[in-house]
C-alpha cells in the first residue's frame, strides 16, 4: 500500500496558523527524514500500537503512521487539533487524537495492549512524565519501550554510571530495572524554532525488577542520597531511617558518596532497609 500524499509540514503550520509557542514547549521538527530515523528507533511498529505525547503538527505523526503504528496522541494546544484531523483522515482507522494534559491521563486506561512510548517531548514535562513511567507499581509496565527526546544534558543524566557527575537520581531510577540506551543525538538546528541547547533521544526497554525493592523506598534514598551529593553517606543519610543501619548490614562504607554507589548497591540498600 502506497502512503497517502500529505503536505509539507511548513505549509501544514503556515495553512493552520500554528507558531510554535514558548510556553508549551513548543519546538518542532520538520526534516521527514529525520523523523522517519526517530520513528525506527522502537522497532518494526506495523499494527503496533503507539502512545504519543505532544504531536504539535503531526512530524512525527505521520512517521509514526508511515510505519505501520496504531497511534493515539495526546496533545495540549487546541490549535493543532484540525491539522492532526487532517492526518487522521489520511490515514484512516491509525490515529486517534486526545486533547488534553498528557500529565493528567493515566495511559493504562487508553490501552488494553502493549503499547510503545514515542515523543519529542515538551521540555517542561518532559522529566515527569518520564519518571512517572519508570515508577509505575506494574512490572513490567504496559508499555514495552519508550523513546523520548529530551535535552541532551538530561538524557546523559538518565544513562549516566556511577563516579560522572551526570550520575544520580534519574540514572537509578532509570537503571534500576529497565535498560536506557542513547539511540540518537539531535542538534538544535533540526528544530524550529531552535532550542538553546542540544538534544538526544533516550530509547528505554523494561527489564526484569529485582525482588524485594519497593520503588517508593529507593526512591526515597536515592532523594536523600543525591539530595547533599558531595557529602559522605554518613551525613546525608543520617535522617533517612534505617539507612545507616542498611550501608553497615551490607558492608558498604558510609564515607563513600553517594555517586560512588552503583545501581545494584543503591537497590541493596533499599532491599535491606526494607526488611525492617
Ligand atoms: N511532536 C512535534 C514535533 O516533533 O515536531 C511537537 C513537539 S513539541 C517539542 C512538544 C509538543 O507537546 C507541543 O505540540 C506541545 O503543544 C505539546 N505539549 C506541551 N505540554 C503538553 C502536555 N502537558 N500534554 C500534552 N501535550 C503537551
């Protein structure tokens, strides 16, 4: 089946009256072979479906559509509504659009099926949203991988490993028990209007959780943990009850700081606190 002719997406915008607004994160992407690069990254998605935040004028909609995916987009800004009918229309039965605050909907009740995660995410939702996935009570989740923009600097912090100074909480709640890769660097130049820094996307598949770790306590110390990083253990944990005890039950020495710990520690001592 040949794909449906769709406008180029400038036009898409000058025709809808769709400039990209500041306070909804609003930086688009209009190059269709980068988009079709983006879209890859999860994997084949034929009759797949797809969960989209923020699809603005529909870029990486359509790439998504191209490929196959059955694609629900949850999307703020009203203004792109009729554009993204238009897309609908194109591609009859793949997409369908939800208007509204992507950080107010529970995914789970759109869904009866796997879905995979794909989003040039607003840059101002963008770390709650991610981290509202990863602690998910549901393991593995119901989404099957997610592959998401962010600012280069944040996406470093999420695969970042212990000792670099991009190593913290979002790295462990991030490695924990789903495996985070760098899939692709994306210059501000492909974006208009042009954000201020460089971009990257994160390609994160669920692993299997390690027994007996609740995510609310490891969440808890790495708070802590991170919150004082440049002091040792013994102090910036000393008001987090039961971690002292944890570090000198599982041998590991409370001068050390916190982003000397590797993961597997981190869920050690979240394990051994927990048994209290
Ligand atoms: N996907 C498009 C692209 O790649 O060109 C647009 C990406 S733009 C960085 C982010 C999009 O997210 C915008 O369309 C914006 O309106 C939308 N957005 C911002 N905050 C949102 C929220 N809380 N829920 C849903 N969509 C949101």
């Amino acid at each position: 089946m040949s794909d449906p002719y769709l406008p180029p997406l400038r036009e898409v915008i000058a025709r809808h009256g769709l400039q990209a607004t500041k306070a909804l994160g609003q930086n688009f992407l209009f190059d269709e072979q980068l988009l079709t690069r983006i879209a890859a990254i999860p994997g084949n998605l034929r009759d797949k479906a797809v969960l989209e935040i923020g699809p603005g004028p529909g870029g990486l909609t359509r790439a998504l559509l191209r490929a196959g995916a059955r694609v629900t987009a949850i999307e703020m800004d009203r203004r792109c509504l009729p554009a993204l009918a238009e897309l609908a229309e194109a591609f009859p039965g793949q997409l369908t659009v939800i208007e509204g605050d992507a950080l107010k909907f529970d995914p789970a009740l759109l869904f009866t099926e796997p879905y995979a995660i794909v989003a040039n995410l607003p840059y101002n939702v963008g770390t709650a949203l991610f981290t509202g996935w990863l602690a998910g009570e549901q393991w593995p989740p119901q989404w099957s991988s997610l592959t998401l923009m962010f600012q280069q600097e944040v996406a470093q912090r999420v695969v970042a490993e212990p000792g670099s100074s991009s190593y913290g909480r979002l790295a462990v709640l991030a490695q924990w028990r789903s495996t985070p890769k760098l899939a692709m660097k994306v210059h501000r130049s492909a974006f208009t209007p042009p954000p201020k820094v460089m971009s990257a996307i994160i390609h994160v598949v669920p692993g299997v959780a390690p027994a007996g770790v609740s995510m609310r306590k490891l969440e808890r110390l790495t708070e802590t943990a991170f919150g004082q990083r440049r002091k040792m253990l013994r102090q910036s944990l000393k008001g987090l009850p039961g971690a002292l005890d944890a570090l000198a039950a599982l041998g590991i020495d409370e001068q050390r700081r916190a982003e000397t710990l590797s993961v597997a520690e981190f869920v050690s001592v979240a394990r051994e606190m927990g048994r209290k």
